[in-house]
C-alpha cells in the first residue's frame, strides 16, 4: 500500500524544563542581525535548548561547519540521553500560535513522505514555492547527516477552501489534551499545542486523503524550503543503499513539518526585500531602469541614504515581476561585485540602507491567491519571492523526531 503523503508521527517534546527558552525561532531570520542572536544565546544561557541544535544562518560565513555540526549531534545525543523528551506516539499536534499582531494561525504537525515532494519543479504532490540555492544546501545536508534529530521549522499550506482538514480541528480544540501552552521569547506571540490521535487523527489523514485526489498538487512550502530541499536530498542519498523493506520504514524517509491553509485569515505574505551593499546607486538605478521592463504594473520602491523613489516594472504576474528583478541582480551581482542580503521587514531594510553605498529595493507583496496558480501552472517563484508574515512569526523550533538510531 502507498504510503500516505502527510501522517502521523512518533513527535518528541521535552518536559521538566522551561519551553521558553527551549523554543527559539527558525534558524533563517534575522540573518542580518547578529545582535538579535547573541540576547538570544543571553537568554538560554545554560539551559536546554533549540538554539544548540541549529546553527543561525547569521554566522554561517564565521564558522566551522563540520565543528558546528559535531556540537549539535553531541547536544541532540546528551538530550536524548538524559530522559529529556517524552514521545508522543502516532499522532499530529495541532498547533494555535498568537501572532505578534494578535491574530491566530492554525497548523498540524505531521509528517510528510520526502519521495513525494520535489523542489526542483515537477507535478509532484509538494512542490517548493521559490527556487532553490543549491549553495545553500550543504550546511544543512551536513548537520542532518548523522543527526539523530530533526527539528522543523518549515511550513506548508494546502489549498484547502471549504475548511475540511484543520478546521474541524479547532471547533473542537477545547477537547483536545493540551501539550504545551507558553509565551515565545523575543516577541514572538504565544503558542498552544494539542495533541491529536485515534480516531481523530485518522479523520485528518482521510481528509489529506480526498484534499489530494482533488486537487493534485497538495502542499506548497511556504517557509524552510532549503532546510527540506536539504533533507530531500540526504534522503535522496541514503536510501541507493536500502532495500525496498528498509526504505518503506527508514525514519529519514519522512520530514516532519507544520501545514497551515492558505485561505487561514491569519495567513498573509510578506515580500522579501533586497538590500545591496557596495554599490554605486546612482549606476545602479540606471542599470536597473534598462533592464527590466517598465511599466506601470508594478512598483518597485527604492531607498538609499535619505533619497527614496520608485520604478515601475510591467509584468503579467507577480512571479514575472520578481523573476525580472532576481535575474537582473543576479547578473549585477557578477558584474560589479557588490553583494546582496535579503531582509524581512521595511523598517530593517532602511536601517540598512542609511548609506550611501547601500542601497534596498522594497518589493511588494503577493496575494495569497496567487500561490497555488502560479506555482503549478508556471513553476517556481524566483529565491526569497515572500515571507509568511513578520520574522518573529516565524516558526519557532519545539517538536523533534528521530531520524537516526
């Protein structure tokens, strides 16, 4: 029998510590901001945490990956060890999370089957939303190889408009065991979880189940796209090895990972910003104006120093819009040497860009409508086209699973 595409898991949560500062937030925010790291690291001190099994992507470029990656699998393998993780067998955890602005996002927790995912644009049943940065995949192909843990920070969404999989769960959230209820550190809202097994559990399986037969493509990730591209591939890896008895029960077979419903009014995207550092802006706007195709569908805002001004850009879609925009930079990139970070937020983009060798673009953000339809009908939105939401209402790292014995 086919295995199910997104299932209950074996999901371990710690106990007898504090989850505030077990829970911190996905390993990809505030790249730019290694101050926000270091109050975080202030924050934990000695205690047990997320923290010391991920490596923040804002020190990647200081680091030694293969040290830092035998540090996390010796706190994985000390956490394991000493009893902390109680095992929660079978089972989704549906997740309500208090966002910074006060709405509620509601998700599952589960797995997913890696065989049927693929990042690299195909009518795959999971497909990724952006394009992938193959530069990017070793760190974290690196640290998940010979871990005996995953940890997830990646978010899916289903396309799922009559409210038939995680819905019916939050009618009924007030009978449901609760498996943690905390404040996030650093701003980032409040979280409850609970705890979702039996016949319930199958209900939502059955529900993927005819969500799947509908519509075709079931998942889109939203967020940690490189993170499960990386663990993709390990699998990809691993299982040339395994017999087809081992491959169908092989733990690393599966990711765990969070879905949301797109259609959640609590959802929305949040564009990715550029920020160019190095750079003559005054030739830069230039070259940028020759490059894409202006128009007037569009805006493309700038801000350098105390100056601000728009471009606008013509383009049948978004995704269009973005793809002309990455292209260019990319090409700029090589020619002039500068180099680009992307930022979540406006307000830290132009805080980068006080000046005048740094220069951000504001992109605007898209519809929520217009994820699904692009993505299978057009392919990938180019790298870091959008964020689901503020940095701090990111995922933050609490569930774990075993991947290795």
């Amino acid at each position: 029998m086919k295995k199910d595409i997104f299932a209950p898991a074996d999901i371990l949560l710690p106990e007898g510590i504090s989850h505030e500062t077990w829970s911190v937030v996905a390993c990809d925010q505030f790249s730019s901001e290694p101050l926000y790291w270091e109050n975080v690291r202030k924050i934990v001190g000695p205690e047990p945490s997320t923290l010391n099994m991920v490596i923040p992507e804002a020190y990647l470029d200081e680091i030694d990956i293969d040290k830092e990656s035998d540090s996390i699998r010796a706190s994985m393998d000390r956490y394991i060890s000493s009893g902390l993780f109680r095992k929660i067998e079978d089972s989704f955890v549906y997740v309500e999370r208090a966002l910074s602005d006060g709405r509620v996002r509601r998700g599952l927790v589960g797995t997913i089957n890696l065989d049927e995912y693929d990042f690299s644009g195909s009518d795959a049943a999971i497909l990724a939303s952006e394009g992938t940065v193959l530069d990017r995949l070793p760190p974290r192909i690196r640290v998940r190889r010979g871990a005996p843990l995953e940890l997830p920070h990646i978010i899916a969404f289903i396309d799922d408009m009559e409210n038939t999989v995680i819905e019916p769960l939050s009618a009924k959230a007030g009978s449901l065991p609760t498996l943690y209820d905390f404040s996030l550190m650093e701003g980032g809202g409040h979280i409850k979880g609970m705890h979702v097994s039996g016949t319930d559990a199958i209900a939502v399986t059955e529900a993927m189940r005819a969500l799947h037969m509908k519509s075709g493509t079931l998942m889109v990730i939203g967020d940690g796209n490189h993170s499960l591209a990386a663990a993709k591939v390990f699998w990809d890896e691993i299982k040339k090895s395994l017999s087809a008895a081992e491959r169908a029960t092989h733990p690393a077979g599966k990711a765990l990972i969070e879905v949301n419903n797109v259609y959640d009014p609590s959802i929305s995207f949040e564009a990715i910003h550029r920020a160019v550092f190095d750079v003559d802006s005054t030739e830069f706007l230039r070259a940028i104006s020759d490059a894409v195709p202006l128009g007037n569908d569009y805006e493309l805002r700038w801000h350098c120093g105390k100056q601000s001004g728009v471009i606008g850009v013509a383009a049948g879609c978004i995704g269009d819009m973005l793809a002309a925009v990455q292209s260019f930079l990319d090409n700029y990139v090589i020619g002039t040497g500068c180099s680009i970070d992307y930022i979540h937020g406006e307000d830290a983009l132009i805080k980068l860009t006080e000046d005048a060798r740094s220069l951000g673009l504001l992109l605007p953000a898209m519809d929520k409508s217009e994820l699904f339809a692009t993505v299978t009908s057009s392919g990938v939105f180019p790298r870091k086209s959008f964020s689901v939401g503020h940095a701090r209402d990111k995922r933050y790292y609490l569930e774990c699973r075993r991947i290795a014995f």
